[in-house]
C-alpha cells in the first residue's frame, strides 16, 4: 500500500471512530440499572402503562451518577451526531445457559430475563432521550422485538423448515444493509405515515456463537461520494418493497421518497435498504449514477462488528447508521430489540403509553 492510500485508510478509519461511541458502566452503575431493569420487569415489561415512567426515572437516576464525559457522549448521541453507541460492563441477567433448541416466540415473551433485558433496552433509550415505542403495522403492535431465526433460513435448518423464507429479523437469512422500515420518511410525519424508528437498541438473551451485529455508518460513505451525488439522493426517485415483519394486510409498497433528506433539527436524515430500495424507471442519469454510486460505496465498506451478549446493549442512530447481519449460524441466539423515538421526530401518535405510532 502506498503512503497515500495509507493515510486515507487512517483517515477514513478515525472518521467511522468518531461515529462509535462506548459508555462502560462502572459497577455501581451497572447495579443501579439492574435494579430498575428488575422493577420494569416486575410491572410487565415496556409494554405495561407505567413502564414508560419508571424508565424515565431510572434514566435521571443513572445520569446522576455518570461522570461528565459519559454524560457528553450521551448529550452527543441524543443531539444526533453519534451513529452507534455502545453500552458496555452491563450486569448478567441470568446465567442459565440457552436450550438446547430455541423455544417458540409466545414462550420467550413472558420470560423474566427476556422483561428484565427489554426493561433495560427502555431504560438505556431514555438516557438519550429516546421513548420506546411500535408501530400499528408491525410486530403485532408490540414494543419488544426478539430476534431470532424462528422462521428459517439460518445455516442449521429449524424444525418445519419453511420452503420460503421471510426476509426480516425473525427468520435466520442474512441480511444486507438497510435502516429500519418504514421508509416514507424519517424525521417528520408524511402522507399519513409516521417516520421511520429514530433509534433501535439491542441486547442479547443468548449468542452462544458470539454472532456479531454489523453497523455502517453514513457519515463517511457520503463523504467518500460526494456532495453532487448526496444532493440527487435527496430527490424523490425512490421505490421500495412492503417489508415482510409488517402484520397481514398491513403496510405497502411505496414510491417517490428519498434516500436523503434535510431537516432543520437533525440536519440530514436518511433512510435506505439494500434489499427493498430501488431507482424508480423515471429517474435521470444523474440520480441513477448517484444511486450507483451509494450502493458501491456501501458495498464496500467495512462495517463496524460488534459482539452481543448480556453485559452489552448498542443503539444504532437509525438516520444516520445502516445495519446488516450474515446468516445466523447458531439457532439459539436471541436479541431483544426495541425501537426508539428521538426529541426530534413527529410521528403520528395512535396511543401515548405504551407509546402506539401510525406506521
Ligand atoms: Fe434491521
């Protein structure tokens, strides 16, 4: 390598550094949170009607322990300027080891450890002011997500293997780069859809395999394209395909949004997926060679890996940060995901607590 090609490598590995930010929990902390994991789970989990309080007071409670710097990092993240934020020296939840097959959605739903984690999930999202929360259109209306291979498609086939294989979190196939759906917008409400999650957090019950969860900020990959093809992908000359989590019946294809947009709050905003984006037959050369562009580039990006486990959680800023996965490869692996909406966002509201949005 060349002492140019070099420098750029540096330059564009610091410019992803200052994208991830880590919040290592002293001890102390780290208990203080379990407590309050341990109350949420108590009440029900992030879908009872007072767990939303509860979160907010474990949050101010924390932050009243954090030094200055971890307070920064999440005033940073909050303001939106981090792509990936990573908590790290959390408490165990349990140390019962996974079973040896996974046990069905419903079964892992109601499990202490599984409230205790999403409680957690809710608590670690309001410390950097982010409300849990779902979308009518899907996961049944639920704020907490797990993800795991209950559909097929992982390496190691599952009991009543389907033929076809859904493309989402509850089935094992890899996935490429996307943001979370919808993708109508991103920062405010639009034709009477509410944007798409400003935040997902997740943590891991079990990852026997120590699988890990890729995120790709933007910030760098726009960069590297350059303004002229940044400002094409702000046009309107997009397509994209209904997404295969969204209740029956619910939820549809679309047309004519953007990739990128600007806000006056957030400043830019973006929404892409690898796997259900395209270029619409009308757009120009130049959107087209912008698009070209972008999925190249993304393409070729080293993504940031990070390994789950109980003792860690990541929030992945959903406007600013893609994330993909490779297929799974141990079937017992479970991540609790919940969504997240930042101070920015206006969504369109269905019922404040638990918090229900229009998708
Ligand atoms: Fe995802």
């Amino acid at each position: 390598m060349t002492e140019a090609i070099k420098r750029r490598v540096r330059t564009v590995e610091s410019y992803v550094e200052q994208e991830v930010g880590t919040l290592s929990f002293t001890n102390a902390q780290s208990k203080l949170l379990h407590r309050f994991s341990e109350e949420l789970a108590a009440l029900g989990g992030p879908q009872s009607s007072s767990a939303n309080a509860k979160a907010c007071d474990g949050a101010t409670e924390l932050k009243r322990s954090f030094s200055d710097d971890q307070n920064a990092l999440l005033t940073a993240y909050s303001d939106g300027l981090v792509s990936l934020l990573i908590f790290d020296g959390l408490q165990r939840i349990t140390d019962a080891s996974p079973p040896a097959q996974l046990p069905d959605l419903a079964a892992l739903e109601e499990r202490h450890d599984v409230l205790c984690l999403a409680g957690r999930n809710q608590i670690l999202l309001k410390l950097v002011d982010n409300s849990a929360f779902a979308y009518d259109m899907d996961n049944e209306g639920k704020l907490v997500r797990l993800v795991a291979n209950f559909k097929g498609g992982g390496l190691t086939v599952i009991h009543d293997e389907p033929t076809i294989k859904e493309l989402s979190s509850h089935s094992g196939l890899a996935l490429g780069p996307h943001t979370e759906a919808p993708y109508w917008c991103a920062v405010n409400a639009e034709r009477g859809h509410s944007p798409s999650p400003s935040s997902l957090i997740l943590s891991a019950l079990w990852n026997p395999g120590l699988e890990p969860t890729l995120v790709i900020p933007l910030p760098p990959i726009l960069e590297k394209i350059g303004i002229t093809h940044s400002l094409a992908l702000t046009t309107p000359n997009f397509q994209f395909t209904r997404s295969d989590s969204f209740v029956d019946g619910k939820g549809e294809d679309g047309r004519n949004v953007s990739i990128l947009q600007f806000d006056e709050k957030v400043g830019w905003a973006a929404r892409f997926n690898s796997y259900r984006f395209s270029l619409q037959d009308n757009a120009s050369h130049l959107v087209a060679r912008a698009y070209a562009a972008l999925c190249q580039t993304i393409g070729e990006a080293n993504p940031v890996k990070f390994t789950l486990t109980q003792e860690s959680a990541m929030i992945i800023n959903n406007v600013r940060a893609l994330h993909c996965r490779d297929v799974i490869k141990d079937n017992r692996r479970v991540l609790v995901r919940i969504f997240g909406l930042s101070k920015f966002s206006s969504p369109i509201v269905i019922s404040e607590d638990p918090l229900l949005l229009r998708g």
